[in-house]
C-alpha cells in the first residue's frame, strides 16, 4: 500500500506543478497583439494556435513513421531482450514491487485510462470545431497528434535504448533460484516485449494528452475554471494509469514516473510552439549586476 501510494503521489505532484505552470503560460499573454485598422479586436480571454501544413505534417509523418517501424521490429523478436540481475541491484522503490502479484484489473484500468484520455482528445477537436469554426478544430487535430505521434515514438526511442526487464522477468528468475535452480542454469528469457519496461508508453500517452487538453482549455477559455477542471481530470485520468501499470505488473514506479515526466513536457511544448505569438511569456538573461557583478535574471509576465 505504501508503494501504491509513493506511485500515486508522484504522478499526481508532477502533473499538478505542470498543471500549474501551463495555467500561467497559456494565460499570460492572453490578451495577443493590436488588432490592424479595419479589423475586428481580438477576443478577449483566448489565444489563437497556427499550424504549418508542411512542417506539422513532416513531424507527424516523420514520428509516426519512426514509431510504427520500432512496433514493427519489436513485435519481430529481431532483438535480443536484456537478461534480468539480481533483485537487490533494483533502487528500493522498485525492488519492493517485484512480488507483488499482478493484478489484471489494475492493467484494464489503465487501459481504459489510455483509451479515455484519446476520447477526449477527439470530442475536444469536434467540440472547438463547432464551438470556434472548422479551422480552429483542424489546428487542434494537429496539436493533438503531434503530441501522440512524437510521445509514442520517443517512448519507443527510449525502451528499445535501455531494454530494461520487466518486473515480472525479475519475479520469474527469483521464483527460479527459490526452486533450487543454479543461477548459470536460468533460462534466457527469449520475449522482447519482457524487456521493455523503461519507460511507460501507458503512462506518457495519458500523460502528454492530458496535458495538451489542459493547455488548451486554459487558451481557449475566458475563465480558468475549465483549465483547472481538465487538469484534474487528467491528473487523475493519468495517476490511475501509472498506478495501473504498476499494480499490473508489467512496470516498476520508476518506469510510471519517468513515462509521466516525458509526456508532460511533450504534451506542453507541442501547442506552445503552435501559439501566434512570437513572444514567449518568460524568458532569462545573464548580465551584469551593479559594478562587480553578474546576476540571473528571470522576466516575463506573472
């Protein structure tokens, strides 16, 4: 129970600071530039996103591509896993999950969350489309898939790069050695899919739609209360993911977090590179500082 709740804590902590922190940016500069002679004044309370057809369709396309590859050499047993080492070499919060027995339910659960964080993301894009016109809606399908695409291809980047075993080959090759079987006897493990478990492609994919929905109901919204509302939403949407994937039995924490952590940023610079504005709302210079010396300095709007 501590486990779970160690797990829970720190994805709910990180979502919630970045929750926070797309709450300012996304706000900051709400109010955009002078509207142009003749031309009606920008809506108050919302920013507007462009998109690039050519340069947002290369990296959907180019990660996209990238990503289904790696599915694709990976579903092939083309590389050899990374044999599990002893229990006692994992850090103390992972290595006390290696018993756990798995839980089936816990791994639906997070199924279900990845699926219903994709759900939303879609009634999002139909619900700007009718709510701000079809433009609106077709920028947002792109921010959207950016964020997916390049998500799914860095967690596969990432889990072909370490090979890191899954919980589940530590309990076998402990359940082994209890049995009375010779270490230099073990059999190899043969899956790939057993070692792919850094870091959570559940955990990154709730995690970077969440926060792209989030980012953009705090844009799109004259009140913050919808912002705030989604990013609970999605923190809990995505907290019970990780929780998931560890309970199932098929990550350690480390792997939830990290899984967090990527799609967070992910999910937050993606629309924020979509945004109209060529001034971004902070920014930090190194200059000197009275007559001897040199400071930090950190500007924006708060």
């Amino acid at each position: 129970m501590r486990r779970l709740v160690s797990v829970s804590a720190a994805a709910g902590v990180l979502f919630a600071s970045g929750a926070l922190t797309l709450g300012g940016a996304a706000r900051a500069q709400e109010l955009g530039p002078p509207p142009e002679p003749g031309t009606a004044p920008t809506e108050p309370g919302k920013l507007r996103f462009v998109a690039d057809p050519i340069t947002d369709g290369a990296i959907i396309s180019i990660s996209f591509g990238f990503a289904a590859l790696l599915d694709t050499i990976i579903g092939a047993e083309e590389l050899r896993p990374q044999q599990p080492g002893p229990t006692s070499n994992l850090i103390g919060i992972d290595r006390g999950v290696v018993d756990d027995e798995p839980s089936p339910g816990w791994r639906r659960i997070s199924n279900i969350g990845v699926g219903a964080a994709g759900v939303y993301a879609a009634a999002d894009i139909v619900f700007t489309t009718f709510d701000e016109g079809s433009e609106a809606g077709l920028v947002d399908l792109i921010i959207y898939s950016e964020s997916a695409t390049i998500t799914w291809a860095v967690t596969n980047l990432a889990k072909i790069a370490v090979r890191r075993p899954r919980p589940f080959a530590y309990r076998a090759r402990d359940e082994l050695l209890a049995q009375g079987v010779a270490e230099q006897d073990l059999p190899e493990i043969t899956d790939t899919n057993a070692a792919l478990s850094f870091f959570s492609g559940h955990s990154s994919m709730a995690a970077a739609l969440s926060t792209t929905a989030t980012y953009l109901a705090f844009a799109r919204s004259h009140d913050p209360t919808r912002g705030f509302v989604t990013a609970g939403i999605g923190g809990l949407v995505t907290t019970a993911v990780c929780v998931g994937r560890v309970k199932g039995g098929v990550h350690f924490p480390t792997d939830v977090v990290a899984g967090a952590m990527a799609g967070i940023g992910i999910g937050a610079l993606v629309p924020h590179f979509h945004r109209e504005e060529e001034s971004k709302p902070v920014w930090v210079g190194v200059g000197p500082q009275g007559e001897d010396g040199v400071g930090l300095s950190v500007n924006g709007v708060f």
